[in-house]
C-alpha cells in the first residue's frame, strides 16, 4: 500500500483505506448525534426537527469535503465531543468530562473548547448552586466532587501521556519539550499559506494595501531595511512572514486576545451554569478561537460550526438558527479554494457548498428558526441578501473565473478573494454572539422564555434542568 519513493505516485489501495476508514469512523458520530437526541426535550424534537439536525451533522458539507475528500477523521472527534456533551446534559459528570479529556488526547484542536468545560464543571458540579434571592447563605466549594473530576481527567491524560513519556531513554521533560513544539508549531507564522477567513486575513489585507499605497505616493511607513526578496503574504509560503506596515502579531499577543475574547462566554457560564449557556459558552468559545488564533486552519470552522448546528436545533430560538446559517455558509464557502481549481473535487465542493445552503435555509426555516414564515422567505434583509449575492459572485470567480483567466497572473488570487470576502462575513457573525451572550445576561437565569410563545419548551428544559441537577448532588 506504501513505497518508500521520492517521486511521486499514485496508490489505489491507500486511497480506498482513506475513504474506507473515513467511514467506518463515522459511526460514532452517528453515534453521538443520537444520544445527543435523547436529550433534546420532546416539545422542542419532532421529527422534523431531527431531520434538520441530521441533515446538517451526518450530511454535512464542511464534513464531506474536509474528511472525505480531502481525508481527516474530524467526524469520529466531533462524535466524541457530542457524547461528552450530551453526558453532561444527562448529568453523568464524570463519563463527560474523561470523554472531553480524551478528546483532548486526539486533537488539540478542541483545546479552544477546554476553558469552557473547566468553568462549567467547576461552577455546576464542584460548588453549590447559588440560594434563592434573599437567602443568606452563599455557594460553597465542594472538594470531593473537585478531587473525583481532577482524577478522572488526570487518569485518562496519564493513560494517554504515559507511555509515551516513560517508554523512551530521555527524560519527560524533554518528551513534553518535543511534544509541545509539535503541537504548537509557532515557527509557522500568523497565518497560513492559504488564509484562514478570520480576522487576521483583514489585517494581512491592510497591511498589503498600505505597503502598496506607501510605495505609491512615497509614504515613510515602509521598513527600508527589509530586502526585496523577503516572502510576502501572498507568497503561499508556511513561514513566519514580516508585516512590510503593520507592527508583527506574537504567538504570545495572539493567545491574550483570543482569551480575552472568551471572557465575556466564561463569565456567563460561572454566573448560570445552564445547559443552553454551556452550549452557547463552547460556539462562542470556539469562534473566538478561530477568529484570533495563531495560525488557524480554514478547517478549524467545523467545531463551531457542528457545535452551532446542536444550538440551533436543541432550543427554539431564530437567533440560533441563523446564526448557525450564516457561520456554516460563509465557513464552508472558504472551504473551496482547498481543492485543485477547475477539478472533479473542486466542481464537487462547489455543488456540495450550495446544495448545504439551500439545505439549511429550507430546514431551518420550516422549523421557524431563521425568523421568516414559509421555509425562510424573508427572513433575510436586503444588506444580507446582497452579501449573499456577493458570495455567490465570489464562489463562481474561484471555482470558474480566476482560474480560467487569471490563475497565471495572480496564483493567490482566489484564496485572497475567498478569504477577505469570507473574512467579512465572518466578523459579522462573530458579533452577532457577543449580542446573544449579552441577551443571555440581560435575561437571567431561566432556560424558559423561548421565542414564539414556546413556554412548554422552556417548563420541560427547566425540569430536565432540575433533575440533572438531582444527579449532579448525587453523584
């Protein structure tokens, strides 16, 4: 199955173990999504509703493109995520947090998600919910809960870490050395070769455009001393490139704002410790990370994304509903420029991108949750259909136009265009959480209230809340 060769070659069987493993592992996202259902109370799971909720997890497109077409296992982790998350609705505890811990142990990529899971274990099941207004007596640190959940997840990251620290001739210290400059490979710059739709493809963008309005009108903002053969952010190199304007971004000034972006998220869960807040908390969470992190993937969207398609399903709330719509269209429109231009993969992620707009619009506006009636139709203003309009033009110019007329004159064009456009888009979004967490303040603690009159819904998320938190005190 594997030559040992430094030309390259094409091996059938290779590919058919990648596309085969691919989906035997997503059985347990299968998996994951079902025990997720259970916990989804009856008034707001009709069948419907589990319907679009499949539609936009099992048969996502982001999930088709990354995993099967271009070959990661990201559906075998979220599946793993789902279970953590829906024991912990369940109220078994510890099952939840060794399975996050695990998850932990597959990819760092969730490690964006850890803050949350701290806070939200920390605050619901190691410290007595808080007494009734006017009461008295005040929350109180529980150790023994707070020595079972630190076991738990110190076993399973000793089970993981173990043998790989003890089973060589050098010394821990130095394995966790290698092990952290693997993991965390800051050598590689800000952004990647193709960027990543965030806010750090706006500030390359800015710093591009005064490099070139400097050298125009002859401005002093250039750096004289940098040699003109230095790599440039459109160079699609994986380095750490030198802004030519702007002042350079550390690793160590991105990870401050991506946790003080989270803040706002950590605040809430500690102050209402909900299971709606919670999921809120890790989108949001997951989203900050995305948007300020050092060196992101593109592909890192699909953890908020999949995160965001459970809130938009579990609650009957249209801003849910589009805030999902919009993060998972514009993510997965950034997606294209992945996949060789003009090739059966690329024209295959350019109908899959579609076919998952129309899909989502169609769900989750039969549902009501994009604030529109008749599946949708006009839930959208004429600012967001004309950006709508412009993602459109966007998908044609990298699937078709830029690679028929200009990919030998700008190579990196497409991935410019995609990015910055996305780009755009994405900060919206990003704002609009920031909105529903501070409505999340505003309005207390009550998981009822839910839009459109569904006081059901909320009476029977607030029993189920009641009654997971019998078994928190159980346990």
């Amino acid at each position: 199955m594997l030559r040992i060769s430094a030309a390259p070659y094409a091996s059938d069987p290779t590919v058919l173990f990648q596309r085969l493993s691919v989906a035997v592992t997503d059985v347990l996202l299968l998996v994951g999504i079902l025990v997720w259902v259970q916990t989804i109370p009856a008034a707001t799971g009709s069948p419907s509703r589990i319907g679009t909720l499949a539609m936009m997890t099992l048969a996502s497109a982001g999930l088709l493109m990354v995993d099967h077409m271009h070959f990661q296992y990201n559906g075998m982790l979220l599946g793993i995520l789902f279970l953590s998350m829906a024991a912990l609705r369940k109220g078994w505890i510890l099952a939840g947090a060794a399975l996050f811990a695990s998850l932990l142990m597959f990819k760092h990529l969730f490690l964006s998600l850890a803050p949350v899971y701290f806070v939200y274990l920390l605050s619901s099941y190691c410290y007595t919910h808080p007494p009734p207004p006017g009461k008295e007596i005040k929350s109180r640190f529980r150790p023994v809960p707070f020595l079972l959940l630190a076991s738990t997840v110190l076993a399973v990251f000793a089970a993981a870490l173990g043998p790989l620290l003890f089973a060589h001739s050098s010394t821990p210290s130095l394995q966790l050395h290698q092990l952290g400059r693997r993991l965390f490979p800051f050598g590689r710059g800000i952004v990647h070769a193709y960027w990543a739709p965030n806010m750090w493809a706006l500030y390359c963008l800015e710093d591009l455009g005064l490099a070139a309005l400097s050298r125009r009108l002859h401005l002093p903002f250039l750096d004289r001393s940098r040699p003109s053969s230095a790599p440039t952010w459109t160079s699609g190199l994986v380095q750490v490139i030198e802004p030519e304007v702007l002042p350079p971004v550390s690793p160590l000034l991105a990870a401050v704002l991506t946790i003080l972006s989270m803040v706002p998220a950590l605040v809430l869960v500690w102050k209402r410790p909900t299971p709606r807040n919670f999921l809120l908390g890790l989108f949001q969470t997951g989203l900050s990370a995305f948007m300020l992190g050092y060196h992101v993937h593109e592909k890192a969207v699909l953890v908020p994304v999949m995160v965001g398609a459970l809130l938009a399903c579990s609650y009957n709330r249209s801003s849910y509903g589009r805030l999902f719509f919009w993060l998972s269209t514009i993510g997965y429109a950034s997606l294209l420029p992945l996949f060789p231009p003009l090739s059966p993969d690329s024209l295959t992620a350019f109908l899959l991108i579609h076919l998952h707009a129309l899909g989502s619009w169609f769900g989750l506006g039969k549902e009501g949750l994009l604030g529109g009636e008749g599946g949708g139709r006009g839930a959208f203003s004429l600012l967001e259909s004309l950006y709508l309009a412009g993602l459109e033009c966007m998908l044609w110019t990298v699937a078709v136009i830029h690679p028929l007329f200009a990919q030998d004159r700008f190579p990196f064009g497409a991935c410019l265009v995609s990015s910055v456009y996305c780009s755009t888009g994405m900060v919206g979004v990003w704002a609009e959480s920031y909105r529903l967490l501070w409505q999340e303040h505003q309005e207390g603690g009550d998981e009822g209230g839910e839009e459109g009159g569904k006081g059901r819904v909320g009476r029977a998320e607030s029993t189920s809340g009641r009654r997971g938190g019998r078994r928190r005190k159980e346990e």
